[in-house]
C-alpha cells in the first residue's frame, strides 16, 4: 500500500505524499464522498504511490538530469557506452568544461536559497 494519506477539502477527496526532498504534494481524486478503499485503489491506478519519496520530475535541476545521463551509461540506442566515453563524458560534465557541473550545482543551490 503506498505510504500517503488523505484529506477531504472543499467537497473532495485528496490523496497527499511528500516527495524525494520532503515536500508535500498532492493529487484530486475525486469527491468526498468516495470511500478510503475506492480512493486507494485510484491510487493504485494512477500509480501515485510510486511517487511517494521519489524527486519531481518536472522540478528537476540541470544537475540532476545530467547525474542521471551519466548513471545511465548507454548511447542512443540503448546500448552500453565505452569506458573511455562514460570518462570523456564525466570529464566534460565536470570542473574541465567551460560552465561545468560544479559551477551548475554552484549556481542551483545559490538561485534555491535566495527563493526561499
């Protein structure tokens, strides 16, 4: 069973989880009328609780996409990269290339805490 909960707000029913950096996020189900065990199972539907303490991907930073682009390891064909691409690739991501990773990470951490 996914680890959410929900809330009935303004005539509906609302399942919410927190995500990967513990924010609180949430998802309409329906009205609030609908039973706890109708509501878990739009759930499982919408396969909401596979969100549960993962990151938004829509929120995702430069640097997060590109961590990941690097832990995938495969070109565009789905098959696996050399050795020396996976480096070349790593070494271009990192403090070598002109506007590197680091100065990415750099620059994110700075915009989050001056936004918030």
């Amino acid at each position: 069973m996914a680890k959410g909960w929900f809330r009935r707000k303004k005539g509906k029913l609302v399942y919410f989880w927190y995500n990967a950096i513990g924010n609180e996020r949430s998802k309409t189900l329906g009205p609030a009328t609908m039973t706890d065990e109708e509501a878990w199972v739009k759930v499982g539907e919408l396969q909401l609780g596979q969100r549960v303490g993962r990151p938004d991907p829509a929120n995702a930073t430069f640097g997060e996409v590109l961590d990941h682009w690097l832990a995938y390891g495969k070109t565009k064909t789905g098959q696996d990269k050399d050795d020396s691409t996976k480096k070349t690739d790593e070494r271009n991501a990192g403090t070598t290339c002109h506007i590197g990773l680091t100065v990415w990470r750099r620059t994110c951490s700075r915009l989050k805490s001056s936004s918030g």
